[in-house]
C-alpha cells in the first residue's frame, strides 16, 4: 500500500503526459543542458544547425585545453614523483587517469555514430512512441519515464556534491592547518585539487593559491561531467531497452490460446501468425538498436573498463 502511494507521488512528479517529444521531457531538458556544458549535444541531428557550429568549436577547444592540462599535470608527476608521498601520488595519477577518460568521452561526443545513437534513442527507440500499442506497454513507459527521471536528479545531486567536495576539502584542510593566517607553518605548502607543472609560487603563496584555486573550479566541473554525465545517459538508454525487453517479453507470453484447446482456426492462425510477425520486427527493432549503441559506445566502454581494471586490480 506504502508502495503503491509513493508511486502515485512519484508519477505525478515526474508526468510528462502533456508534451509531444522525449526532447521535452524534464530529465531530457537537464540531461541536455548539463552535456551542451561540455559540448557534447549532439544539436545538428535535432535541426538546431546554427547552433551546431558553436558547440562543435566550443567541444574542441575543451579537447585542446583538456589535452594540455593533462600534459601538464603529467609532466608535474613525472617532475615530482620522487618527493610525492605514497597517497599524493596515487592522488595525482588518478587525476590524470580522470582526464583522459574525459578526453576520450568528449571525443566521441563529435562521432556521427554516437550522434545518430542520440537521435534514435529520442526520436525513434523511446518508449514515448510505444505506450499507445497496449495499456502494458504504457505502463512500461510510465514506470521507465519515471525510473529515468530519479536517476537523473540522483546523478545530478551526485555530480554537484562531488565537485563541491573535490574542490573545498583541499580549501578546508588549508584552512584547518593555518595557512591563511598570518604565522604559517614553515616550509609548507598549500593542498590543491589538482595539481599542474606550474611555477613553486602557485603552491607556496597566498595569491597563487588562490589563482589555481579559481582554475581549477571550471576543470573539475567540465572532468567531473564528462565522466558522469555520459554514464547517465548510457544508464537512460538502457532503462529504455529493458522496457522494450519487457513488453516484447509479455506480448510473447500473452498469445492467446486456441478456443477449443486442441487446435487453431484458420482466423486465429492469421491472428497468432500477425502476432509473431508483430514481436518478430519488435525483436528486430531492438537488436539493431542495442548494435549501434555498442558500435557508437565501444571505445567509451573499453576505456571504462580499462579503467575499472587498473584501479580495482592493479
């Protein structure tokens, strides 16, 4: 009963009955907003053509920057990892592992692959455009839509309160051990976020403190969508096709039976043979799919893989 009430609240919350698009849909508006941050919406396919130029420029000069930020705090690990303790150096190798994987994603954001993917998964594959083929189906669609709109606040309050932590510890931990007062401890540096090969005085003064503070605000924001915000959308395209497993899975599970138990007429004969023809190209519809989301997705999923290997087992 508990349940059952929380799902009506939760349904009202989440309703989208009155738009005529999934571009429309709320969790679709912040999904979108967040990814054109980094220049990752694909506005070309959905006919936003002036539009498109920008954001592809936009999307490469976040590759170019990214490219050089990641060569800089490489070069500040191969300079300092004798003097690095055991913990910053791991602190500093992922920040760098973190950047890549953020190089890699934005990259395939300009693939016409995972363009198309985004396309199809909003303007053909979405269950919006099923719901109206039986009541089972809509209310797929309806548990899917909201299932989709919880994650997508989940990860949002998730990114939000994990680059605020990223950022303030660091200022915190300053602030605990003194290093903004007037008697400091001697010979010592200030904690950063991120750390690049920049000059002593960024990490031994106040004012350049301050200075890599401000520039690692915009990094860890971009670094810290692009390896989230991906993941969320892959997370949303994959609730749409476990919902369309699961009509298929009921549509196959639901052919009627014959009348008189022994034997089909020839009208239901035609009835059953529509019927698989219908789950047949329903089954056909999401195979293709789920193949290019594999093809528009695979280097991103290699390297996430590559990833979760090196710092789960290695």
């Amino acid at each position: 009963m508990v349940l059952k009430r929380l799902y009506e609240v939760l349904k009202k919350r989440f309703d989208d009955g009155y738009v005529n698009s999934p571009l429309d849909f709320k969790y679709v508006t912040q999904l979108k907003f967040v990814m054109t941050t980094i220049g990752s919406w694909p506005y070309k396919q959905f006919g936003r053509n002036q539009l498109a130029p920008i954001m592809s420029m936009y999307n490469a000069f976040l590759i170019l920057f990214g490219t050089i930020m990641g060569a800089l705090a490489f070069n500040y690990i191969r300079v300092n990892r004798v003097k690095l303790s055991f913990f910053d150096l791991g602190h500093n190798i992922l920040c760098w592992i973190f950047c890549i994987l953020y190089l890699q994603r934005i990259v395939t954001a300009r693939t016409r692959k995972y363009q198309e993917t985004i396309k199809d998964y909003l303007l053909d594959f979405n269950l919006f455009y099923f719901k109206g083929r039986s009541p089972y189906a809509a209310k797929v669609h309806a548990q899917i839509h909201i299932i989709s709109g919880m994650f997508t606040i989940y990860v949002m309050w998730e990114m939000f309160i994990g680059v605020s932590l990223f950022i303030f510890m660091p200022w915190f931990n300053n602030y605990s051990r003194g290093m903004f007062g007037e008697n400091r401890p001697e010979n010592s540096t200030f904690e950063h976020s991120v750390y690049f090969y920049f000059p002593d005085t960024v990490y031994s003064t106040e004012e350049g403190y301050w200075m890599l503070f401000i520039f690692n605000i915009p990094i860890s924001y971009v670094t810290t969508i692009g390896l989230c915000v991906f993941d969320l959308l892959l997370c949303l395209i994959v609730f749409q096709i476990w919902g369309h497993l699961r009509i298929l899975k009921h549509n196959l599970q639901n052919i009627p039976l014959p009348e008189n138990n022994i034997m089909f007429s020839v009208e239901e004969n035609n009835n059953i043979r529509m019927l698989l023809k219908d789950n047949i190209l329903h089954h056909n519809f999401i195979i293709k799919f789920v193949d290019r989301c594999s093809d528009a997705f695979s280097e991103y999923l290699f390297a996430f893989y590559l990833f979760m290997q090196f710092i789960t087992c290695i």
